[in-house]
C-alpha cells in the first residue's frame, strides 16, 4: 500500500494514463477477491467494508422500481448488527422479517431456519453468517443452499469472519456473499459483495457508473492494492489458523483451571464446533467490560462484544441469544492472530492472573 500510494495518485474512472494505473490497482483487487471465493471478477462489486455489502446484498430481493417490498427475509438473531438493524429497517418498510432462534451451543440449527421458511408465504431471502462474529462458531450454511434456491429466494452468506479462516466454503453455494478486507489483515474501509452469475446487483447510493453503476463513489485504489494482497494470502490462511487451535485450546484450559482455583465458575460461550483462534468467555461475578479494562492496563487487548459494539455498555447481543443477559454481561472474547506463539498466551495467562488477583483483593 505504501508503495501504491506513492505512485498511484490518479482517479480510477479517469481515461488518461493516470487514472488507468489506479484503475489498474482497482481491477486487481476484483481478481484477487474473485479467486479467494472462486468466483469470476465480473460479479465481484468493491464497498467500502462488510458493512455496506451487507447493507447492499440484504436489500436486492427488494429494491423493485415500484417502492413495494414484497417477500419474506429469513435471518438468525445472531447476525452482525449490519444484517440484523438492515432487516429491521426492511421490516418497517413492510417486508416480513422472521428471525431463527439460535442454540445454547452457538449454532443455527438448519432445520430451525427449514421450519420458519417453510412457514413463508414468499420466501425471498435467507441470510445467515458462515462464521459468527463473537462466538467462531461456524455455522452450517451450506446445507439450506439447495432448499433456499428450491423455493426461489436468494441466500446471503456474510462470509466476513469465514473467508481465510475456514476451508470450509460455506459461500459456495450462496446468491450474495459479503467479504470484508480488514478480517483478513488487509485495509480497513473495503470490502465486497459478489453475486451468483447472472445476478445484477442493484444500488442502494446513486451517482455515477463506478462498479457497474451498482455501487457509484470513487473507488480507493491504494485501500484496494492492500486487499489484493490480502486476499491472495487469505487463501492459505485455514491452514495457518489450524495450526492455532492448541494455542487457544491450552489458553482456555489455563485460563479455567485459574477461576476455578479461585472458586469461581467460568462458561464458555459457543460449545459447537467453532474457527481456531477465537474463544469467548464468561467469569462469574465479573463483568466483561471491566475486565477488558483490567486487561487493557496489562497490556492485553480483548473484548466483551464485538469491535463494533466496544464503546457501549450493552451486554453482547449474541450471548444474550444463546444464554441469556446474565452470561452475556461477563463475556470476554480472545482471539488469537496468525502470530500469536505459545509465549503470548504465557503472557496473557499472567495478565489475567495478575488481574483476577487484585480484582479478588479489592
Ligand atoms: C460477520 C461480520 N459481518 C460484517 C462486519 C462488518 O464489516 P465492516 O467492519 O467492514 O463494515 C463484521 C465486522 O466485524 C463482521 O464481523
């Protein structure tokens, strides 16, 4: 990106030669994106993170010229907060939003999602995550593939926390699937939506013909060489987060075996089969946010939410679905990096001794 940024300073809608060394940058990144979800360029649409696409693919079934949504829109109540307040904002304009209750352990149960669409007049969209963005849980998308296409809907797949992580392609078969640049260790502020063949994504922004017109805005070609990059490198990356899985197993054993010496319970939260390098979990007595704080003065960077969510004192929404407020308030949430070595968990073991020490005294 440094080196992009210093050459590169053109407008990639610009015809000079300028502008075709940005667009160049632009087009590049489509590719790389396309051969991490193997699909083709043309149906990959540039955004500005997964938020936007997220926004963009959960809209499509009902952008009609009329202004009429029609159809039902099938989620689970443990979507990133970008599908779950899109859907509401769909339902106050009249489309029917039914959501999935999720199970104690973290998952979606396909037949749970097979029964509330079965119940749908007009089915014109699920939309469920292949990995949850709190909990690693990976979910079993997949399977409802054949059964969403049978009833002549489209399924989404925000493939965010998925695409690098798992092998799994859980997005294989979806009509929409949301990536973000900045969860595979790219840039922030870019993301994409890419389409079945054959589907044409609609706007939400208007403007001009950027993206095919579907998403107009100057895109950012020194965001997009970052995501290139990323990109072809996210496409090893489930074997390098497999490598993580002792790593956190033995974090979260060190971790227990610390709070029950001191007489205290701890749960983890999302017991079904989840990505490597993610573990959530609840103290008892403590609050999650304080002892992210506790933490943060150790040198430690955790969460009791997602990122998005940091900064509010609400309790996680994806705990609280799955176990209830009382857990969600103590939720911490560690992940680990493609870095992280067996002396950082050393180190974070300490911190957290070091913390539930003092917290005990006080
Ligand atoms: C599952 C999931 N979807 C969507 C998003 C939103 O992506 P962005 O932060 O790029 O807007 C996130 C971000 O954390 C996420 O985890």
């Amino acid at each position: 990106m440094a080196a992009t940024a210093g050459v590169v300073w053109g407008n990639p809608a610009s015809v000079h030669r300028e502008g075709q060394r940005a667009r160049h940058e632009v087009e590049a990144a489509r590719e790389a994106v396309a051969r991490l979800v193997v699909r083709d360029p043309v149906d990959v649409t540039l955004t500005s993170g997964g938020t936007e696409a997220n926004n963009l693919a959960l809209a499509q079934p009902f952008l009609g010229e009329a202004g009429v949504a029609v159809g039902s829109l099938v989620l689970s109540r443990i979507e990133h907060p970008s599908v779950v307040k899109a859907a509401e904002t769909l339902a106050r304009r009249g489309v029917d939003v039914r959501f999935v209750e999720v199970g104690a352990d973290g998952r979606v149960d396909p037949n749970a999602v097979e029964a509330v669409m079965a119940g749908c007049e007009k089915l014109a969209m699920v939309s469920l995550q292949a990995v949850n963005h709190e909990t690693g849980v990976i979910q079993s998308v997949e399977q409802l593939a054949p059964a969403v296409a049978a009833r002549g809907a489209h399924l989404h797949v925000d493939a965010v926390q998925a695409v690098g992580k798992v092998a799994s392609e859980a997005w294989r078969a979806a009509d929409w699937i949301t990536v973000a640049s900045h969860k595979i260790r790219g840039p922030k502020g870019v993301g994409a939506v890419i389409g079945r063949p054959g589907l044409k994504l609609q706007p939400l922004l208007r403007g001009g013909e950027q993206e095919k017109g579907a998403r107009p805005g100057t895109q950012d070609p020194v965001a997009a060489a970052g995501f290139a990059v990323a990109a072809d490198r996210a496409k090893t990356g489930p074997e390098r987060y497999r490598g993580l899985a002792p790593l956190r197993d033995d974090l979260e054993r060190r971790l227990t075996k610390l709070a029950t010496d001191a007489g205290l319970r701890v749960g983890l939260n999302g017991s079904a089969s989840r990505v490597p390098h993610v573990s959530n979990l609840s103290w008892e007595g403590w609050r999650g946010d304080e002892l992210c704080a506790a933490l943060d003065l150790e040198g430690v960077a955790v969460s009791s939410g997602s990122a998005c969510s940091a900064g509010s004192s609400e309790p996680s929404k994806v705990i609280t679905a799955m176990l209830g407020p009382q857990r969600a308030r103590g939720a911490v949430r560690i992940s680990l990096g493609e870095d992280t070595v067996s002396e950082d968990v050393d180190r974070a073991v300490a911190a957290f001794q070091r913390v539930f020490s003092r917290l005990e005294s006080a």
